[in-house]
C-alpha cells in the first residue's frame, strides 16, 4: 500500500510538473507574466516566491496549474502589466503556450522510451512455455521447454518474432526448426483459425498454433542512436493505440468500465515499481501520453478546448463572446465532472468493492 501511495505521488507529480512546466517555460518566453506555479489543487502545503512567481505545492495531486497575469479578457491590470497580459498576446503565441504543456508530456514520454531503450527492455524468447492439448503444436509433437529456432528457415530468437510469423502465416504449413535437450529437429506445424478479441475490443481472426512462452527473458538493450530511432517508434505505437481506444470508447466499442482513476494509477504504479525500474518508466510514459492526449481533447475547460478558442479567433477575427464561453466552460466543466465520478466509480467497484 505504502508503495503505491509514493509511487503514484511521484508519478503524478513528475507528470503535472512537466505539463505545467511546458506553459511556464512559453508564457515566459512570449513576455507573459506568471503570478504562480502550482503542483495540486486547494489548500497551500508549501509556498516559496522568487521573482514574481509563487510556487506552490497544494493539497490535491491530481492536477496543477500555472496562473498567468490577465488571462482573462475581462482582467484589470494596471497600465504598466498589460504588456506582460496572457490576453494582450496574439491568438498565436497564446495557442503557443496552452498547446506546451501536452506537448511536454508527448516530449517527456518520448525521452523517457529512449531512457528504456538504452537501459534494455526484457523481452520473452522463443522457448515454449506451455503447449495447449488439442492444438496444432500438440499435435505436431511439441512440447514445454522446445525452443524454436526458425520458421520456414527466418531465424527467430524472441518471442514477438515467433508469434509475427505465425500470424503472417495465414495459416499455411509451417516449418519449425526447434532444439530440444541439445538435438535440433524440423517440426509441421498447421496453424487452426481462432477469432477472438483484441485490446481495442475488434473481434480478430488470426492462426495460432496454441503455445505459450515460458517465463525465460533476455535484456535488449541498444545505443544511444538506435535508442533515439526505437524510443520514437514507442512513443508513435503506444499514441497511436490510445487515440484509437479513446475513440473507441466513445463509439461504445470498448467498455467505459475500463476508464481507471487514481486508485487504478495508485495499484498500477506500485505494481510496475515492484517489477523494476523499467516497468515502472514505461508506466510514466504511457501516462505521460495519456495526459498529453487527454488535455488535447477540445473540451472547453480543458487545453484543447482553449485552443478551439483561439483558433476561432484567428479565423474570426474576434474572440468567443464571454457569454458562449462562460456556457461552454461550464458544460466542459460538467464533462470532466462526470468522468473523474466515473473514474472513481471505476476504482471503487474494481478494487474496493470487488
């Protein structure tokens, strides 16, 4: 429990931070003055000021803010601050500083997979872990412990590889080169169509031939320039992934009961800190894309939805009356409501409740 607790503190802390950062770091590069920098909502726990920044960490972890001099249109500033305003910006530099923060946190994930790249990621290799009765492989005479070393004559030596080109298959015959107690053998092997649902919730037919891998990993680990290449390609798979399940949800092909809070981070995060220091990392990250993804979703009280202001503005000519977006923040507001009660509701009858 202790684990999960500081473990999801510093996750979450390590994320808001940089999130907010991303606004700091441009408002005060367009002129903007920043009155505070907050890690949490409500009541104050520490405060420090430098400048004419208060830096605050508040007593609710599950978000932060970094509050800008006439952000509002409406704001009075004494004349000498209106040069410093959010407001008195262009629509531009403001999309600028409000689109920041997700993109820190796209950035930081990115940074963070090639960190994991180069301190190595366990991979499963191909030694078979269990063979299902009453499936291709047990009946071609495969058993627990073989280790396959080719198919169709393409070497193999990790698991994913395996499992690529039986899929890639279609079915057909395949031609395993398997060792087993230091003699090595060709097996046929005919893979059976199975059709099940993946993560997104897709109904997929694909072949197997019903094996499992066993617990045996190895280390890959690889350069700093290969990291760059690798940490990209985990950065574009796992937004890409994300985009479609958010999407997904919203269509009702996935299940809003998959919709987790801060229990759900709290549990998650303990587990990957306990499992190692890479697990824990690719947590961060995948997170980190998440609130990034999350904030660019254009409902007003969020990031995007500030950006749909201001880019009407640009096309316009004029801002979103304050009325229009009074309503609109207050139906964003009640959006982000019920799904933080969801979220919890979520975390409560998966964990609590049972």
């Amino acid at each position: 429990m202790i684990t999960s607790i500081v473990s999801a503190i510093v996750v979450l802390g390590v994320l808001i931070f940089v999130h907010e950062l991303g606004h700091f770091l441009f408002a005060k590069y367009f002129g903007v003055g920043v009155e505070t920098f907050s890690l949490g909502f409500g009541p104050k726990i520490f405060a420090k000021t430098f400048g004419e920044t208060e830096y605050r960490i508040s007593a609710f972890p599950l978000g932060g803010y970094v509050k800008m001099v006439g952000e509002n249109k409406d704001d009075e500033l004494p004349e000498e601050d209106a040069h410093r305003s959010f407001m008195a910006k262009a629509p531009l530099q403001r999309m600028v500083i409000v689109a920041a923060g997700p993109c820190f946190n796209l950035i930081f994930a990115y940074l963070i997979f090639v960190v994991v790249c180069m301190i190595g990621i366990p991979t499963s290799t191909t030694k078979i872990g269990e063979v299902m009765k009453d499936k291709p492989a047990a009946r071609a005479g495969l058993r627990e412990g073989d280790r396959v070393k080719s198919i169709n004559g393409k070497p193999v030596s990790r698991w994913n590889d395996l499992a690529q080109l039986i899929t890639e298959s279609g079915g057909k015959p395949l031609a395993l080169t398997v060792e087993r107690e230091g003699k090595t053998f060709v097996v046929q092997v005919t893979p059976e169509m199975r059709t099940a649902k993946n993560l997104l919730g897709d109904m997929v037919t694909s072949p197997v031939i019903g094996v499992m891998a066993s617990k045996e990993v190895v280390t890959e680990r690889v350069g700093p320039l290969d990291a760059i290449v690798k940490g990209s390609e985990h950065t574009w798979n796992v937004t890409k992934l994300t985009v479609v399940a958010v999407g997904k949800i919203f269509t009702g092909s996935i299940s809003v009961d998959n919709i987790g809070g801060p229990i759900m981070i709290a549990k998650t995060a303990g587990e990957q800190a306990e499992t190692g220091l890479v697990y824990f990392l690719s947590f961060m990250a995948l997170l980190s894309i998440n609130l990034g993804l999350l904030n660019l979703l254009p409902i007003p009280i969020l990031d995007g939805g500030h950006l749909v202001f201001y880019l009407w503005e640009i096309i316009v000519g004029k801002p979103v009356n304050l009325k229009a977006r009074e309503v609109a923040q207050q139906i964003g507001l009640a959006l982000l409501l019920g799904l933080m009660v969801l979220a919890f509701y979520n975390d409560i009858a998966r964990y609590l409740v049972g």
